[in-house]
C-alpha cells in the first residue's frame, strides 16, 4: 500500500463544491413546442389549470348504475349508452343501467360500473353477477392531478412521460432554459482525424467524440473548434472563440504538468484558472476556471480521465449552469466478487460489468483492464465500481459501491 499517493491532491468531494460554488445558472428562458422540449430544462413550475381526468368516468366496458341496485342477482334494464367523448345525456333510474365503455362519462344517477365479464346480458337487461359498491371502476375526476396542483418543478429535465404530463393538462408552449452552447476541441500536436492518415507517433483524436456526445445527450449545442495544435496563438484564437460565443469551453489534453505551458500560459493571461491534481482515479490532472466569466473546463488528455472527470466534474457544473436540478445518482453497496486491486489517497472510478445469470443473480465482473489510457476499458463495461480515497485494497466479499452508468455514459 501507498500512503502517499494521495498527498497533495484535492479529493473529488472539495473540487465538486468549489466548481460548483462559481457556477451560476444562465437566466435565458425561452418557450418551446411540446414537441421540441424533450431534455430541455423546464424553467418555471408548471401547475395544472385542470383536473385530470376533468370528469368522473369508467375504468372498464361495461355498465353504470346506482350502487342501490348493486346486489348480485338484481336485473337492470339498458336504457341507453355512454361512450368516450360521446355522453349519456340522460339519467339513470332505479332499476335501469347506461351501457358504457372505458373513458366514457359516468351519467348522472350512477355512481358504480360493473364489468360486462361479471353480468349476465339478454337484450336489453342484465343479470349482476357480483356485488357492486359505489365507486367500482370509476376514476374520479381529478384522480390523477388536481386543479391547482403541482405537476412539475421548475429544473426538470424533460423525459418522454413529462411530455405526456404536460400534453395531459393541456400545456404546448412550454417554459425552458436556453440551450447552452459548449465551446469543445482537443490539444495536441499528435492529434489527427478518424480517416486521416496516422503519421508516425500520431493517434487519433477521441475525446472530442466522447464529449461532444455526451454534450449532445445534455441538449447542449456544441461549438466544435477540432484539433488545436500545441502553438500559443492557435490556442489563443480557439479560447477567444469559444469564448465570445459560448457558455461554457470544455478543452483536452496539455493540463498536466510540463507539458501545460502554453495553455498555461494563455489561461493566465485570458482569465483566471486554477490548475488542479485531483484525488481520483483515472483523471488526475484537470483544470477549472473562467475566461472573463464562461467556465472553462480543461480535461486531461488520457481518454478515460478525460471521460471520467468531464462526467464526474464538467457534467454537475454544466448541469447547474443549464438550470437543471442536481441528479440523484443510483448507487447500490454490493459484496465485492474478488479481490481488488487499490491503493489508498485518490478515490477509484473503476470500470465493471454488471450482468445477471439464468437465476436472475447479478453477477459483477471487475476484470476489465483499469488503465486510465484504455477507453475500450470504458466502451466494454455499464458501471462504475466507486471505492473510497482512503481504502487499500480490497478482498472479496468486502462492501463496494456500484454505480451504473447514467444515461449520460450509457
Ligand atoms: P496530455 O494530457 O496532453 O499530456 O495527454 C495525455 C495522453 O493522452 C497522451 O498520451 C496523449 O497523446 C493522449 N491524448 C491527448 N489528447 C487526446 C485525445 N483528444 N484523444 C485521445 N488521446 C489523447
Ligand atoms: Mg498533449
């Protein structure tokens, strides 16, 4: 075990909360059709003008009367039919039933519904085969949301079923954050395109692709400037882009130590950015800060460092600045399969599979290669292993902490 590995490096917890603490949400609100505002980030609470559903109706096909009649055995003749958006105009009386189908209005004088499996029908009667009390397979108005009620919370981000919420109590313009807009390109004179030739000592620029996608699942625009090559007026001309349009620039590669000079040195001289060596694992290396106000977010050039810190650091932070409310993160403790390899003093992302066997068993494979420069290590597995900066290593059998992927990674 290493006791020292951790010495002089900022845990994750304080780095979340000093970046955090100097992002602001951007104000902009603008409305969106329903159709358009799936992920989009509700900016005002939404509260129903209505009650849903607005009127008491049937949760079944079949018939309506008054719960007086409700004895098994009792014969009630049909006198007419309710259908969905097509009412009964009439009353029910005693002895007599409505006809009626699923979503149809309950007529007035009825306040039970009968299955039609449950009555025994001849023409124009039936013959209950069931007790039926006031309110069977009736759903109230108002039952699902009241007039009044809160529907949704201002920070939401907006799922399929928000829409169908919001399209049930009537809402289509819909109250939401502007779209951010990311300034994004990797560093690095090695760097080359997928389809470009691989000169000799060159490799092909990733990280730009694993974060513009997680940008784009986050319905962020992205301002996306390519490969910038290790030259300061080149770095100076991607920051003042990025920074004169966007909310936000996220940057790879050249934040470690020695080789950060130039970038260094144009930070500096841009805006203020602390340079960090975070307790984690993969991802030491990372940098923080604002040119003249738009957080910049300069990730490490090893592309499961540079995965790991954007999700766990630049993500939260982006979050915040779009209006999103923090998400909860899903994390189970489970035994640990085998043993672990760990050192004490940076907090452990690891990467692992979880599975289940024909028995329905979970089964947690932690053998994937941990090698912060292996993103197949990240492509291959569905969850985090999160051990804690003070642990060593682990046996089996110990409590771990197992984080799926969320749907930004999946
Ligand atoms: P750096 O942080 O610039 O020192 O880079 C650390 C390691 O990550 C080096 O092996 C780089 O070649 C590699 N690297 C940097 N940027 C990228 C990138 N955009 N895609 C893939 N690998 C990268
Ligand atoms: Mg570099």
């Amino acid at each position: 075990m290493n006791c020292c590995e951790g010495s002089g490096l900022l845990p994750l917890e304080i780095a979340l909360e000093k970046l955090l603490k100097q992002i602001s949400p951007v104000g902009d609100i603008e409305k969106r059709d329903l159709e358009d505002s799936l992920d989009a980030i509700l900016a005002e609470d939404i509260h129903s003008a209505i009650d849903v559903p607005s009127y008491d109706n049937s949760a079944m096909d079949g018939y309506a009367f008054n719960s007086q009649d409700g004895k098994a055995g009792n014969q009630l003749s049909v006198v007419g039919k309710s259908f969905a958006g097509s009412p009964y105009p009439g009353e029910a009386l005693q002895g007599q039933c409505i006809r009626i189908m699923t979503g149809a209005p309950v007529p007035k004088g009825c306040n039970t519904v009968i299955m039609q499996e449950n009555c025994l029908i001849d023409r124009d009667t039936i013959v209950l085969q069931t007790d039926c009390a006031a309110g069977n397979n009736i759903r109230l108005a108002g039952n699902d949301i009241g007039k009044g009620q809160l529907v949704l919370a201002a920070g939401k981000r907006l799922s399929p079923s928000d829409l169908g919420l919001l399209a049930s109590i009537g809402k289509y313009r819909i109250p939401v954050r502007r779209r951010l807009k990311v300034g994004l390109f990797s560093t690095g004179d090695e760097l080359r395109l997928p389809q470009q030739s691989l000169d000799p000592a060159c490799i092909y620029d990733s990280n730009r692709f694993v974060v513009a996608a997680m940008l784009k699942r986050l319905d962020m625009e992205v301002l996306n400037l390519g490969i910038i090559p290790d030259e300061p007026e080149a770095l100076r001309r991607a920051f003042q882009r990025c920074k004169e349009s966007c909310d936000a620039i996220v940057s790879s590669g050249g934040v470690s130590v020695g080789e950060a000079d130039y970038t260094k040195d144009i930070l500096d001289e841009m805006g203020k950015i602390e340079f960090w060596k975070l307790a984690i694992k993969p991802g030491k290396p990372f940098a923080f800060g604002k040119l003249s106000g738009t957080p910049f977010f300069g990730l490490p050039g090893n592309p499961t460092s540079a995965a790991v810190t954007f999700h766990q650091l630049a993500i939260p932070a982006l979050q915040k600045l779009s209006g999103a409310h923090p998400q909860e993160t899903l994390s189970l403790k489970v035994p640990a399969p085998d043993h672990i390899r760990k050192r004490s003093g940076r907090t452990d992302f690891q990467r692992g599979f979880i599975s289940q066997n024909r028995d329905g068993e979970y089964i947690l494979n932690c053998g994937i290669d941990q090698s912060s420069g292996m993103l197949s290590s990240m492509s291959r597995s569905n969850c985090y292993i999160k051990l804690e900066r003070d642990r060593g290593p682990i046996d089996a059998g110990e409590q771990i902490e197992l984080i799926p992927f969320d749907r930004w990674l999946q």
